[in-house]
C-alpha cells in the first residue's frame, strides 16, 4: 500500500467520524468517545487487577482512559481532525503499516465492566475498525467496582468468577446464573477450565449466532447474545448446532 491509498482511506475514515459525530448531535448524545475517568468518578472502585495480554473483541473498545484525546475521535473512534494535521499523518503511516505488515504492538487499556478503554494506541484502534479487524491485543487492568446489589455488578462478579475457566469476554448474560449454566451445556464441571478447542468452537458458534441474531432485528432487544447462544445449548447439542 502507498501513501496516496493511505491518505484516501484517511478521508473515508474521517467522512465516518463526521457522520458519527452529525448523528450524535442531532440525537442529543455526546459526539466523542467515553472517558474512563469521567466515568469512575462517582464510582467506589473495590480493586485495579493486572490481567497481562489479552485478546480484546474490537467492539468491545469502547473509549479512552483519559480525556486528551476526546476531540480527535468521533464515538465510533474514526477520526474528527483535517487532513492537513501530525494527527492525520500518523494514523495515515499506520494505516500503510498495518497493511503491508500488521499491526502487532500491544496497546494499554483498562477493563471496566466488561468494555475497554485506550490508555496508549487510540490511533491503532481507530485504524483497526476502520478495517473491520476482529480484534487486538492489549496490556489490561481490569477496574473492579465495590459489590453491590444491582444486576449489573451482581452479573460482572459472577463473570470475574468464571473469566479464569472460559477465558473470553465475548459471552455476556442478563440473567445470574447462566455461567454456571454454560459450564454444564459444555460438559464441564463448576471449576474445570475449557481448552482452546473449547473456547474456538463456542466463538464460531457465537459468531454464528450474532449474525442470524442481529440479521432479525436482535440488537434491539435486551438479551444478549449470549443468552440466545445458551438457550440453544439448552435445546441442542454442539454437534446438532455444528
């Protein structure tokens, strides 16, 4: 790839973050990504956990740890900054980099229920969606808020607790009780860690389902994909799935 075909896929990314950012205003929403630390701010946090390297689902990266960069990303983190900018000449080398021979540096973010958020290698992230890469490793520490009663943190506790076994995020359920549920549709017993055969035949089928899911209209309602995938665990084996 040369630079003119990394400029023209710059442009194309930023006419994204301008179309984000028109249909967020029109909306009333905030325009740019969401802040970690804006969010912590009234949160009471229980514990930060290094968790090393790990695999990140791109649509899952979801703002930035700080605030420094808020006006250069639209909140589908394309690009708001002119053609003409350093900001728009780095992400444009990336851009060459990533297609001649991958993008293989780490970033730095934080977890914080289940969504990620960039410390260092925004313009990585924003280079990878715009080409619709699947995912990216990162360095993480989880953020962990202080227990409390409600669904939502009654839920990630239960997801922290079998995070070690299953070892990936993707698998998000409404309702307390569906790991220990999928540990069972999987053959596993309450403790017994899945192998990475495990863990590629559930994604294939995930991705199976979201696509089927979303196709009819899915991501307008409550449940996740997760929840469908299990009620049809509960129904059919793997195989009959397979």
């Amino acid at each position: 790839m040369n630079r003119a075909d990394g400029i023209d896929c710059y442009q194309k990314a930023l006419r994204q973050g301008q179309r984000d950012y028109r249909e967020k205003m029109n909306a009333g929403q905030s325009p740019f990504l969401p802040v970690l630390d804006d969010i912590l701010q009234n949160v009471p946090v229980e514990n930060q956990i290094p968790l090393g390297q790990v695999e990140i689902p791109l649509e899952l990266l979801v703002g930035t740890k700080t605030s420094g960069r808020t006006a250069a990303f639209a909140s589908n983190f394309m690009p708001l900054l002119g053609l003409k900018t350093e900001f728009a000449t780095k992400w444009i080398n990336l851009c060459v980099s990533h297609l001649d021979e991958g993008i293989r540096d780490p970033i730095t973010c934080y977890e914080y229920m289940g969504r990620f958020y960039v410390q260092e290698g925004n313009k990585r992230v924003s280079v990878l969606k715009y080409f619709e890469a699947g995912s990216v490793t990162g360095n993480v520490t989880r953020v962990v808020p202080k227990y409390n009663d409600t669904p939502e943190v009654r839920l990630y506790y239960e997801f922290m607790h079998y995070y070690p076994l299953i070892q990936t995020y993707l698998l998000t359920f409404t309702k307390p009780g569906s790991y220990g549920r999928l540990q069972k549709a999987m053959g596993k017993g309450p403790e017994e860690k899945w192998t990475a055969e495990d863990r590629a035949a559930i994604l294939s089928l995930y991705n199976w389902v979201e696509k089927a899911y979303t196709a009819l209209g899915g991501d307008r309602l409550r449940a996740t994909v997760g929840d469908v995938l299990l009620l049809l665990l509960r129904l059919y084996s793997m195989e009959e799935l397979a």
